[in-house]
C-alpha cells in the first residue's frame, strides 16, 4: 500500500502528506513512525544528502580562480569588533604622541621654547650715550655735541603704509606695497638728499635673509634734530596710494648726537675728531675715546605685528654719558700761539711750525701749536701728514739748544761755574771729523761766553770733562730719549746714544747733534733746568667731570728732582746773557722783565742721501721770564731753509711770552737789573 488515507471531520480541506527535509525533524502532521516505514533506498538517499549538506556547512569551497587573474591585496577584517579594536589602537598611539609632544614642550623644554617665542616679540634698541665735552681751562668750548638723530625705516609698516594688512584687499595691498616706498623715498631725497634709487632698497626690503621679518632699516645718519622735524611734515602731507590723508608711515628716529668743534682750526691737533662712526680718530678724542665715549643704554619691549604693544614688557637700562675733560689749554692764548706762528712760518716761507707755552711749576702746557693744521669738522679736507701733532711725533736733532742741558749736568755735578774758563780754539778735531763754531768770537771764553755765542767747540770740551754715562743719565733724568706721557697717541720718544756711547758722540751731543728729540720733550726738560731743577711731566689735562657731573681723579703726572736750585740759578744767568745781546739779540728782553734764552739751529737729514742738508734746518728758540722766579716758558720750532734759530723761531717765543707774562698776573718791574757778567777772560 502506497499510502494511507487521513480522514478528518466532515466538510475539512484534504491536506496532501508532506515530506520530512531531510536530515530535519518530521514536518507539521507528519507521523513520527512514516520515517521508519520509508523505503531502505530512500533512507540512503536521505542520508547522502544530509552528509553533503553538513559537509557543505563545515568547508565551503572555494572556486580557484585560472593562474592569470591577479587579485589585489586587501585587508581582510572581517569582524566588526575587530575594526574597532585596531581603530581605538591606532588613536591611542596619536593621542599618546601629542600628549608626549606636549610634556615636551610644556616640561623638559618650556623655558627654551618660551625664550624663544619672547625673543620673537623682543625688539631691542640700544641707547646712545652724549659724549663727553673738552674744554679749555677757562670753560670755552674745544669740543661737543649737538643734538642730531638716525633716521630708520620699518619696511614691514612701510609696505601696508601702517595699516593693518587684514582690512585691506589683494589689489590695495600690491598697490601700497609698490608705490609707498618711492613715495617715501621721494621724500627723504629732497631732506636728506641722495637719489631715490639710494633708499628704495632698503624700503622695500621687508624680511632678511634668515626669513624674519625686517623692521629696522638705517637710512640716514647725524641728521640735525630740525631737518628731521621738515621730514616728517613733509611725509605727513603726502596722500598714500589709496588716496587717503593720512601721510606716509614707517620712518622713525632714533637719538644720533652730531660732535661739533666750534672754533674749527683752534687746537685742533691737540682735541682731534672723530670718525663717521662717532669714534674718535685723532688727537685728544682718540687718545680718550673710551671715557669720552661713555656706555650705551638699552631697552627692550614687546612687539606684535604692527609695532610696539602698549602694556607690553619692557625694560630699560640707561646709557652713561661720556667723561668730559677741562684741558690746561688756554684758547685765549693758544689762538694766539696759532696766529704768531702761521704768520712766522708764512714769513719765512718755512715747512712747519710748533710753538709751546708751559707753566714751568707744574709742566701744564697753556698753549700747543702747530702749522699746517686743519679743520676738526672737516678734517677729509687736510692732508694726513696734518691730521696729527708734530710736537708730539716728530722727532729732530735739537741743535744748539741742547747745551742748556750740557751746562747744566755739568754744573750740577760741580764740574764747572758759570765763570770758568774754556780755551776755544778755532777747529776741534773730534773722530776723524772737525767741530767747528757758526760765530767768530774770542779764544778765551768763560761758560757764559760759551752760551752767549753758542760755542760748538766750547761745548764739546767742556763735556769731555764728564763720564759719557754720567751725562746720559742726567739728559735721561731731563725726559730727553722716551715719551712724556703726554695725553695724545702717537709719541715718539726720540733718542739718546747708549751710556758706552763713541768719544765722538758725546762731543755731538753736547752742542745738539748725535741725538734727537721732540718739541715736547724739549719744553717739558728745559723747565726743569729753569725752575729750579724739578721735571713735571707735561699734561694738557685739567680735570674731568663723569656723565653725571661728578668729579673723576686724572692720573697723577710724576715730577723728580734733576739738578739742585742752586745749578738751576746758574744756568739761567747763563741763559740771561743770550737775551742781553748774544745769538738771541731777535729776542731782546721784554721792557719790565728779566728773562733768559737760547737759540738753536740743527740741519736735518736729506733724506734721499741720508746725509745732511746744508740748507735745511730745525731752527728753535727758548724763552722763559721771570728769571728771578720763573713762571712761563714758550718754545718754538721752525722746519725753515737758510734762516737760524734766533731769526725764524726767535721772534714767536718772545712776541708770546710778552703776552702769557701779565694774563697769568706776572707783572712788569720798574727797575730791572742788567746783565753785567763778563763773557770773556782775559788769559
């Protein structure tokens, strides 16, 4: 039997048998028995088919693809949660990193980072110190500053004209940007002068090479404070590029103090000048430079985009003015010293000239100088060979002026008196050379005789009678062969022959040859001969006052005792005959004064031949009054051909001590004694 009948209520649908899935519980109606009743063959059917499904479930197979199709690679992630994990792993890394970033900047290197950004905002200006002022000993004037500034540029502001680039559109920024700095350059060059073409460069220059920001552009430099004043009216009257009123921005000042010399030509080889960089490059400003110069300040404040913030930080540290100095120089006297000798060199159509006056107490130098000279404000205009100070660095042969120092060593060491006795013959045979005298005079001289008319041989002789060595050391003691110290660069210290110099050699040096000196060197030593034996170091300073006012201690100048008063007394009786008549007949004596002198006149070294020239000389003269106590000494130097000593040098000497006696209170007397001494022996 196929089957069996299921007979429900009356008037029920006819449901058909259904089959149960295979491998699956019987279906809804299924009888649970029909399952055993099936044929054998449809069982094992049932049951291949079961064991493929399972299988199919377990394995899935995969179709092989033919070798040449090439799959691209493809990470597989196929669970979800999986995604996620790798995702909250990759932030997890990002965050851990910024935060590490942040621990590194914030701890271990915040103070290097907040350096660095400050230094960003930092801008810096350094603030000029006023040099220091020289005057002379009455207050006048020799050299100081005036008012001036540096004009600077902010080519950042320049290139918006000021205004704030956020508010303005790409067009009006690359019109301002174009058309400002010529604006402004066109402006600067009818106050400041130049060309357009000067300063467009430096307008439009608004970053450096590093890549920062370029908010600082000198333009100009000693602009005086007035035609600064005339630049900004005349920047603020332009109409920008956009046709607005408000002027043209971005230059600025800073304080920049112009150094003036107001009386140009007056001591200027003594005070010097400075540089274009305000440095001082000769004279007196080289040589004090430092102190003149003071320190500069400086102060730093915050700066944003557009310039300085207001409540920003700031600090300042104020610059300290220069030292200024009082010189012993009495501008009065020292323009006359200038008058008297240019008018002398022109006379006598000399090379060169230096005249000096000195206080004999205390080696201060009242009056320095020297022809040609020059401007201090315009110093481009002289030639080098006049920038400096001859009486300082030039060194010569003294002539005959030296044998004040001769007589006086021997004096001194009680070798001779002003009486004694010397023998003059007509030659003096002296290392293979003749001695010879200039003048024909007596062969029987006393040692004013010999001063009187200037004796070469009468002055070689009367040395051999001291040890070589022992008359260095006296001409060493007088300054003569190293520097003064005097406060001025350059100085030369001349030369003296070594203590085991050649016979011949002192015979030179005893009448001014063999040897040389400096003009300075030559006052600063024949005050010691006449003021009563003491060498005081030359000095053109007075005192100094610091930036604030204050007094400032000068160093000390030394001072030491040569020869005794009592030799001093002599030598300028000596030196009193000269002025009564002798070869210093062109420098009588002052009518009301009793004053010594001696001139001198040495030829100079040709240098081509390196021998001397017969024409040439170094023609000088000392003077100093009053004999009975001596106050002023003036000694003058000539570089003239064919005109001795007392002609060309004497005439300056006296016409400035007649002035230097009664300014500085030394009074004419009445009745002056006169020289009565004789000059001559009778053998």
């Amino acid at each position: 039997m196929a089957g069996s009948q299921n007979h429900g209520p009356r008037g029920q649908r006819h449901t058909p048998k259904q089959q149960t899935p295979s491998g699956g519980r019987p279906a809804t109606g299924q009888h649970p028995h029909d399952q055993a009743r099936q044929r054998p063959h449809d069982q094992a059917r049932q049951r291949a088919a079961s064991a493929r499904a399972r299988a199919a479930t377990a394995a899935p197979r995969t179709r092989r693809r033919p070798k040449s199709e090439k799959r691209p690679w493809r990470l597989h992630l196929g669970s979800t949660s999986l995604r996620i994990r790798i995702f909250l792993l990759a932030m997890a890394i990002v965050v851990t990193l910024i935060a590490g970033r942040a621990v590194t900047l914030q701890g271990f290197d915040s103070a290097a980072n907040a350096a660095a950004a400050a230094e960003k905002m930092t801008q810096k200006r350094v603030l000029a110190p006023t040099r220091g002022s020289i005057t002379d000993r009455n207050g006048e004037v020799l050299a100081g500053t005036q008012p001036a500034v540096k004009v600077v540029a902010d080519p950042v502001s320049i290139a918006t004209n000021g205004l704030n680039p956020i508010s303005l559109d790409a067009e009006e920024k690359a019109r301002l940007g174009e058309q400002t700095p010529r604006q402004i350059a066109t402006v600067l060059v009818r106050y400041l002068g130049g060309s357009v073409s000067d300063y467009l460069p430096s307008l439009r220059r608004t970053s450096q090479p590093d890549g920062t920001p370029d908010r600082y552009e000198v333009l100009a430099v000693n602009v005086p404070a007035d035609t600064y004043l005339q630049l900004q009216a005349g920047l603020a009257s332009v109409k920008d590029a956009l046709g607005d009123e408000g002027g043209l921005n971005g230059i600025s000042k800073e304080d920049d103090p112009i150094r003036v010399y107001p009386s140009g030509t007056l001591a200027s080889n003594v005070v010097g000048f400075v540089n274009s960089e305000g440095q001082g490059a000769a004279g007196l400003e080289y040589y004090l430079n430092t102190s003149l110069a003071g320190l500069p300040g400086s102060e730093q404040f915050e700066s944003g985009q557009y310039g300085r913030i207001p409540l920003g930080h700031s600090t300042l540290k104020a610059a300290q003015n220069g030292t200024s100095y009082e010189l012993t120089l009495d501008a009065g006297l020292q323009y006359q010293a200038q008058q008297l000798l240019n008018a002398q060199v022109a006379k006598t159509k000399g090379l060169s000239g230096t005249t000096i006056v000195m206080n004999v107490k205390t080696g201060e130098l009242l009056a320095l100088a020297t022809t040609p000279s020059y401007d201090s404000n315009n110093p481009g205009a002289a030639s080098a060979a006049n920038l400096g100070n001859r009486a300082v660095t030039d060194a010569y042969e003294p002539g005959s002026v030296q044998k004040v120092f001769t007589i006086a060593a021997l004096m001194d060491a009680g070798i001779i008196t002003p009486g004694t006795k010397v023998q003059v013959p007509g030659t003096l045979s002296s290392g293979g050379g003749t001695i010879n005298d200039a003048s024909v005079h007596s062969a029987d001289l006393t040692v004013r005789g010999v001063m009187y008319y200037s004796s070469n041989i009468g002055a070689a002789l009367l040395a051999r009678q001291m040890d070589k060595a022992e008359l260095r050391r006296y001409l060493a003691s007088f300054g003569l062969g190293s520097p003064s110290g005097i406060q001025q660069p350059g100085e030369g210290s001349g030369y003296l022959p070594p203590p085991d110099m050649a016979d011949y050699t002192r015979d030179q040096i005893a009448f001014g040859q063999g040897l040389s000196v400096t003009a300075v060197q030559m006052a600063a030593g024949l005050a010691a001969v006449t003021n009563g034996g003491v060498y005081h170091s030359p000095t053109l300073l007075k005192s100094a006052t610091d930036g604030s006012g204050h007094p400032v201690g000068l160093p000390a100048t030394s001072s030491h005792r040569v020869i005794s008063e009592q030799a001093s007394a002599e030598v300028r009786e000596a030196m009193e005959a000269v002025t009564a008549g002798g070869t210093g007949q062109a420098s009588r004596m002052i009518p009301g004064y009793r004053m010594g002198g001696k001139s001198g006149t040495a030829q100079t070294i040709d240098s081509a031949t390196g021998r001397y020239d017969n024409d040439l000389y170094m023609s000088s003269y000392v003077t100093v009054a009053p004999l009975e106590d001596p106050q002023i000494l003036v000694y003058t130097v000539i570089n003239v051909h064919g005109q001795y000593g007392a002609t060309a040098a004497g005439p300056v000497s006296r016409e400035l001590m007649e002035l230097a006696l009664p300014r500085y209170g030394v009074l004419p007397q009445a009745n002056v004694p006169v020289d009565t001494e004789p000059l001559t022996y009778e053998p």
